[in-house]
C-alpha cells in the first residue's frame, strides 16, 4: 500500500469519528441545556459517555491537544473534531433533530 493511500485512509476514519462523535452528541443534545457563558452542556450517558472519552483521548493524542485538566484537553479535541466534521455540509447530522427531554428527564 502507498504512502499516499495510507494516508488517505487516515483521513477518511478521522472524518468517520468525527462525524460519529457529533451524531452521538447529537443524540443527547436537549436545547435549553446551557451554561451561564453560554456554552452547551451535554449529558451523555453510559455507554455513549465510555466511547465519547476514548475518542477524545485519541484525539487530544492525534492533534497534540494539553490542557491544565484533562476536561480542557477532552474540550480543545472535542472542538478539532467538531471542526473536522464540519467539513462535510451535507452531512445528514447537520439537519438532524435533537433530542428533547420531558419534565421527568426521559428522552422523547
């Protein structure tokens, strides 16, 4: 196999876990979840929760990320990916619905 293949392959499984990172936040995205700066703040449950952590991890690794906590590092990869998956306009991630939560918390 060619450098360039490699390569090119690479970058098709970084393009494929950052999309599936951004579905899985997706998924338990509920709009009024928001921090007093403004930032959203998302609850990912287990197991999702196990997976999103790995990927993070590899990312911050992958792009050389470090911060003063490991949430700082996880934030800045969590925002590599997220740019990353950006790329891809008409991705159907970007036109998803998220999910929405009843009074009792539970996911409608």
């Amino acid at each position: 196999m060619l450098a360039a293949e490699k390569f090119e392959r690479a970058a098709v499984l970084g393009v494929a876990m950052a999309e599936e990172m951004r579905r899985l936040l997706r998924l338990h995205l509920v709009p009024a979840d928001r921090a007093r700066d403004g930032a959203i703040v998302i609850d990912v449950p287990y197991p999702d929760a196990a997976v999103v952590m790995a990927v993070l991890d590899v990312a911050a690794d992958c792009f050389g990320e470090r911060g003063a906590t490991v949430e700082e590092t996880r934030q800045a990869a969590l925002e590599k990916l997220l740019q990353l998956a950006g790329f891809d306009v008409e991705s159907q991630l970007n036109f998803a619905a998220p999910a929405t939560r009843d009074r009792a918390g539970a996911r409608g």
